[in-house]
C-alpha cells in the first residue's frame, strides 16, 4: 500500500516555491473530497407486512439501494404504519379479531423498543394515521366498519381512547363486497382540522371534525362525501398543497379528484379517471394504494391483478390527472411508497415477498426499475 509522504519533512528553509504551494493548497482540500465521496448515511425504512414481526430495513437515498432486511418487533399481521414527525415513535395496526395497535420508540439503527398496545375495538384494522400535530393517532377498522381515535402521550405511548364511530350504511351496489360498511382508510386534511374515512362498504368518504377537545364528531357542514356506486373508496390523499384530495377506488379501479374547501370544512367532486390502460383488461384486477409525488406534477395508483402502477399527470390549477401510462410491478401491489424528495418509489410485491426500487424522472414522472429486487416477506407496507 502506497502512503501520501509529508513534504514537509524533505523541505530546506527556504521560501516555498510556486508548484510547492499549490501542493499544500490541495492537500488542504483532501479531507472535504473524502468527505463528499461518502455514502450518505442510510435511512431506516419499517416494513408492515403478513408475517409474524415488524422488519426494517437500510435504503441508501444516494444511489436507490436496499440493504439489511431484518425483524425488528415480533407483531403478527403488522400491516399498515404510521411514524411520527420528529422520527422517534412508530405506530402499527395488527390485524385480528379485535386488532391491535400498538406503539414503539425508535432507537438508534432502527431498533423498536415497545411501548403499549391499545385495543382498535374492532375487527381487521387496515390502517392508521398521527394527526398532523402528533396528538392523535386514527385506526380504521374493515371487518369492523369503524374508526377509533385516540391520544398520544407525551412519552409517545398510546392514550386514552377519545372518539369511536361506527359505521351502519351499505351501499349494496356490488354483490359481495358491499353488504356491510368497509372503513378502510385513515386521512387527516393538512391543517388537521378534519379526519376523512374512505368506506369500500358505503361508497362514501366520512368527514369528522375535531373539536378544541381534540375529540371528533361527524362534520356538521359535509358529514361526507358519496361517490359513485360500487366504487368501493379505499385510501386518500391530499395534493401537497392541499387544495385536491385523490381517492383510489377498489372496486370500480378507478381515481376519484375531489377538491377541498378547507375554509369550508368540505369535499367537491370534479372527476373520476379510470386505473387501467385505455384499452381495458379482461382479467380481474382491484386498486390498492394512491401517492403524489412530494412537487405535486405527478399521480400513482397500483393496480392488483394487472400488477402494475398507473401514472397521471396532475394540473396543480385544476387538480384534474392525465393518464401516462402504466409500469409493470411485482404481483399484489397492496402499497407503495415515494420518498420524500420524490426521487425514488418502491412498490412492495406481496405475493412474490419482495419490493422494487424504481428512479422516478422529475420531468416526466416516469419510472426506471433498478434490480435486483429486493427480499423481504408478504411485504404490505412501506413506511419512510
């Protein structure tokens, strides 16, 4: 191995010449261009999953790569999770019956320490979400039909329960999906005045309002939205700047584009695009999860059984998508996920235990899929 020699120790007393300083002055340099020629630290990803323990795992935001899969708290079916702001709390519903939720600190490298678990009162909770201020966390319940809010501690450790809904309409409009209410997602609005409740039972998206209580009650000026029959709403989310919301539909696969009125309190509906190509497809197929990318140009929607990512772009003026095309995508899409900066998307496969980094293209929202894939079992959620 070759060493860098000091000059200093050959050199006479003399004046240092001209070539000599501009030695020093680059040697000066050498520790800033090791320094940029690290890897950035990893993020710590936590995976929900239909196994039998939370896991995590290493991405290098850099470069798009995975690394480290491994179990980091035993919780059977830990399917959808929600981290707090400030990084240092998890959150994660169990299916059952009744389902869990339960809460974590983070630790360095991603490790979970537990810290209680609360009961969801209801039967295959599907999903949750902390209130944008961090003092609440909402469950949806699917078997249950219901939504149950609670606070959070100071310690970050789940509270007392402070509002239950349960859900009774029935949209009857599809033969076997619909009998009963589906709360099947949780949405709180920006300013995080108001809770949204997707219902796949119902075909309608509950609106609560929250008092100065911090506790909940149907919203008096909209207490929801309907959409089409048999559409079958599953998860929501607001544009980042807030004026649209994007409602994927399971059952019809289909976008709904709503806009909201936060002044208001309410929820228009301006359209409702379709999920698959233009073409159709013969085969069964139902949607899963939605995202917009973090500048607002670009939609995703997932696709199961056509096994792929839809991508709309957004009129940020209007809210209203155009479809650009689909990317194929690991079997069972049931959740993706954009990274923060929206340079990188992973969709989780659930039935082929895997996820799949793509490079998301700025200008076009296109997707270019990096391999291998990575392993990692019945993976249903991704959480940064």
């Amino acid at each position: 191995m070759t060493s860098l020699r000091n000059p200093l120790a050959c050199m006479q007393p003399r004046r240092p010449s001209q070539s000599h300083a501009a030695s020093m002055r680059f040697l000066r340099f050498i520790p800033a261009l090791l320094l940029s020629a690290m890897p950035a630290a990893a993020h710590t990803l936590y995976l929900g999953n239909y196994a039998d323990a939370i896991h995590a795992a290493d991405f290098d935001g850099k470069v798009g790569l995975l690394g480290s899969d491994r179990a980091v708290a035993p919780l059977t079916r830990a399917s959808f999770l929600d981290r707090s702001a400030d990084g240092r709390f998890l959150y994660a519903v169990a299916e059952g019956k009744p389902g869990l939720i339960a809460s974590f600190a983070i630790g360095a490298g991603g490790a979970l320490t537990p810290l209680n678990t609360r009961s969801s009162e209801g039967v295959g909770p599907c999903d949750i979400a902390l209130s944008p201020d961090g003092r609440l966390v909402a469950v949806a319940n699917y078997g249950g039909g219901s939504v149950i809010i609670h606070r959070v501690a100071t310690d970050g450790s789940l509270d007392d329960k402070i509002s239950f809904f349960q859900h009774t309409h029935t949209a009857d409009a599809h033969p076997d999906r619909q009998k009963k209410p589906h709360a099947h997602g949780v949405t709180w609005s920006p300013e995080g005045r108001l809770l949204l409740v997707p219902d796949l039972g119902g075909d309608r998206v509950y609106i609560y309002a929250r008092n100065g209580d911090d506790s909940l009650a149907p919203n008096p000026a909209q207490p929801w939205l309907a959409l089409a029959p048999a559409a079958g709403p599953r998860h929501a989310q607001f544009s980042p700047d807030g004026r649209h919301l994007y409602v994927i539909n399971e059952l019809d696969n289909t976008v709904a584009v709503v806009a909201y009125n936060a002044a208001g309190a309410s929820l228009t509906l301006i359209e409702t695009v379709s999920t698959l190509p233009a073409e159709g497809f013969a085969g069964f197929t139902k949607t899963a999860e939605i995202a917009v990318r973090s500048d607002g140009r670009f939609v995703y929607a997932s696709n199961r059984g056509h096994d792929s990512l839809a991508l709309f772009a957004r009129d940020s003026a209007t809210g209203r998508l155009t479809p650009r095309g689909h990317v194929a995508v690991p079997a069972n899409p049931r959740h993706f996920a954009l990274s923060p900066d929206g340079r990188w998307l992973l969709s989780a496969g659930q039935d082929t235990d895997s996820l799949r980094v793509y490079s998301v293209n700025a200008e076009t929202g296109g997707l270019t899929p990096l391999s291998p894939d990575f392993s990692t079992p019945k993976p249903v959620c991704v959480n940064f």
